[in-house]
C-alpha cells in the first residue's frame, strides 16, 4: 500500500478549490435510481466513496456515462439485479439503496454498512424507518433482504437527527403511497440538497420548523440536472492547514453559509478569515488562544471539523476544551498527536453545556487540550478519513518528516489530495 511522506514546518500559501461534497454526491447518486430517466450530477468528486456508489449504481443496472471529469450521467432504464452486494469494498451508502430499488422492484438485497472506524454506524434506524413503512426484512449471510408490495407513508420520530436515517426515509417518502412525516430530522446542507434535487425531479417535500419534514407521495419521478455543493469539511480541512502552518490559503468554493459555525471557532482561537465572492481566505499569522467547543447537529459545530481543528488546538496558548456529541469514539486519533508531542487527555464526562446522549458511559468523548505543543515527525496510521486529514494537518506543521500508512481512506474522501497541497508548498509525497 501507498504511505504519505510529510515535510513540516512551513507556512502553506496559495489557492487550492474545493471539490464537490462526497456526503451530498454518493446520496444524489444513489437516488438516480428512483427514475428510469437520465440524471445529469455536475461538481462530482472523483474518490474512492462515489467509485464504490458507481458500482452500487451499475450492480443494480444503471448505465454510466461520465461526461468529463466531474460530470455524471446517471440512466437506470430498468432495474437489472436487485443484489447490490459485488463491491469492492463495504459502504455505509449501500444501505440507502433498499428503499430506492424497493420502489423500482419490490426486492433488494444490499450488504452490511462499512466505513470509517469511528463507532458504530447502526443501521437500526433504516431498518425500523422501511419496516414502519411496510417491507419486510431479514438479515441473512452477508447483508439484508427487503421485499414490499408497495412503500406506505407513515409517521417517522426518529430518537436522533441521524444524517443517514433521515435520507432513508426521505428516499423511502418520495414514491410511497400517501403521507410521511419525519420528526426530529437532520437539517444539514447536504440533507437539503439532496431535497431539492428530489423536487426537481417531480417530489413533494416540505421543511417545516423544529427539524420536521413533511413528504407526501408521487406516483412517479422524472430526471433532472443537479450540480453537487462545495465540500465544507474539505473547505475546513485547508482552513485548519492556513491557521496551523501560520500560512494563508484562499479556499475557492467555500460557501459561507455552510460554515458559518466554524468560522466563529476560527475567530475565536485568533485565526481570520475574508469571505469573497468565490470563496474564504484563510490565515493563520496572530498567535493562537484556547477555546471551550461542542459538537453538535447542523447547525452546530460539526463533527467531520473536529479532527483538524483540535489538531491545530495543539498550537493555541492555554487550554481548550472539546466536547465530541455526535460520535462516541471519535477522540481515538488524539494517541497519534500525542505521540507527536501534543498534550491531550480524554475524558468520559460530558465537559460541555450540551445535553449528550453519551452521558454516564464509558466513553472518552471529551477532550482537553494544553498547548502550544511542539511537535515533531511520527509514523501514524490512518484510521479514518477525517483523523486521517488531521494527521496531515499534524504533519505539515511539526519539524520533520512523518510517515502516513494507511492513506486509502483519505483516498476515499478527497480527490487529488496530494496534488493540491504541493500547489500551496507542502512537502507532501506519495510513496
């Protein structure tokens, strides 16, 4: 396998842009499979997770088409397989198919949820939405088997704004007979675009206030073009790279109103930044002061910016403190960072103002920071996408040169990743 040979100790500067959203490109993917016309999908992120969601795609029959670089063509005339199981690799996306081929088919067959070492990924709640919703399914060797005679709208509460179980059930609303209601729903950006898209296509959907959503059944959907957001968690990762090398990136593409929480715990550590119209300049040359951060549900502080972040915390001068709500393991990187020279201890109460539903377990989702720490080259593994980045944010900050194994899953998040950090004078190698 491939390792990372990184250089630190030096400012980054320059342009680098972002690439389309690989959270709002794999699900607009998948509900292509709701017509039988084409959909055309621009601004899609050429990486591992929209390669594995091609090959969902094409498991099931859809013919692919792309058009350039990052435009796709999506035609699924008819539904060929209703196994979507010969991938390369597992995927937490192939669980949102089953309500898409239930629809085309009445029978899908999707394995087991895969993805980042980051906690569970349960997939109780797709299962209880589309059980609700009236199909049946079995778990048997290798995946889960659904069959229905028709999806029926229904009340969904669901116990968390789960990303994933608020699409599932979206995706399972739009064809189904009558009404769905869905309380207690994710309002993230890409959750909403995927909304759009959904009503470009001929869907009813309403967003209503206190995080419900409101679905009432079509017979049909037709194709349309949709163009995928920018990335804000890959907008998040150069900001954090600017603020901890002291450098200056301008991000093209970064949309202010999907960051707008991040930018307010940049101004706060000292870091600035300057929105303009095609995007956010970055720097990192003040001295940088500790802050007490919580993650939390969109509109909050979102869990894919904490990794970076804390890691550029490890430069701030005092303490900081960051209460992680959203996944209960997701703090296990912060042993590679110390290993590097950073002072950080975890905790399992909830050092926070947040209501966490970790509260009382055994889970060290709290972090205290001490810094600036200096740090120095490593070997580290790669665990996950997201401690991944940060480990590269560590690298190219510390004196050094540090060796990252494991990169196919920072290939599985950003496109390019290497190319675009040599374009702002990073010492980055793929070896």
């Amino acid at each position: 396998m491939s390792v990372f040979k990184i250089t630190g100790g030096k400012p980054l500067v320059g342009e680098i842009a972002v690439a389309g959203a690989k959270n709002a490109a794999s699900k607009m993917m998948i509900a292509t499979l709701l017509t039988a016309e084409p959909v055309v999908l621009k601004n899609v992120p050429r990486q591992q997770e929209t390669q594995i969601t091609q090959e969902i795609l094409e498991a099931v029959g859809a013919q692919i088409d792309w058009q350039s670089q990052n435009v796709l063509r999506v035609t699924t005339p008819a539904i060929s397989s209703t196994n979507a199981t010969s991938l390369s690799r597992k995927n937490r996306i192939s669980i949102l198919a089953l309500a898409p081929l239930l629809h085309r088919t009445g029978e899908a067959f999707v394995p087991r949820v895969g993805g980042d070492a980051i906690g569970p990924r349960p997939v109780n709640f797709h299962i209880d939405i589309l059980t609700k919703m009236g199909a049946q399914i079995t778990e048997e060797e290798g995946g889960y088997h659904a069959t229905t005679k028709r999806l029926k709208g229904t009340l969904i509460e669901l116990a968390y704004p789960s990303v994933g179980a608020t699409e599932t059930a979206i995706l399972a609303g739009v064809l189904a007979q009558g009404r769905t209601t869905i309380r207690n729903a994710a309002g993230e950006p890409e959750v909403k675009q995927l909304i759009m898209m959904l009503q470009n296509m001929g869907a009813i959907i309403q967003i209503n206030s206190g995080r419900s959503i409101e679905i009432f059944g079509v017979e049909k959907l037709h194709g349309t073009e949709a163009t995928v957001m920018p990335d804000r968690m890959e907008a998040a990762s150069y900001a954090s790279m600017a603020i901890g090398t002291r450098g200056e990136i301008f991000v093209r593409g970064a949309q202010h109103e999907h960051m707008m929480t991040f930018l307010n715990a940049v101004r706060r550590i000292g870091g600035e930044y300057e929105v303009k119209p095609d995007g956010i300049l970055f720097r990192g040359t003040r001295p940088l002061k500790g802050l007490e951060l919580e993650t939390d549900t969109h509109p909050g502080f979102m869990t894919d910016w904490q990794q970076p972040f804390v890691t550029v915390l490890t430069q701030a001068e005092g303490t900081s403190v960051v209460h992680e709500t959203v996944y209960e393991e997701r703090f296990g990187y912060t042993e590679a960072l110390k290993k590097m020279g950073a002072d950080i201890t975890l905790f399992s109460n909830c050092l926070g103002e947040l209501n966490c539903r970790f509260k009382g377990m055994n889970y060290k989702h709290s972090a205290v920071i001490n810094g600036p720490s200096k740090l120095h080259a490593a070997e580290v593994e790669v665990p996950d996408i997201r401690a991944g980045l940060a480990f590269v944010v560590a690298a190219l900050m510390a004196d050094g040169t540090s060796t990252l194994t494991g990169i196919e899953h920072l290939d599985r998040g950003y496109e390019n990743l290497e190319e675009k950090l040599r374009g702002v004078g990073a010492d980055i190698k793929r070896v």
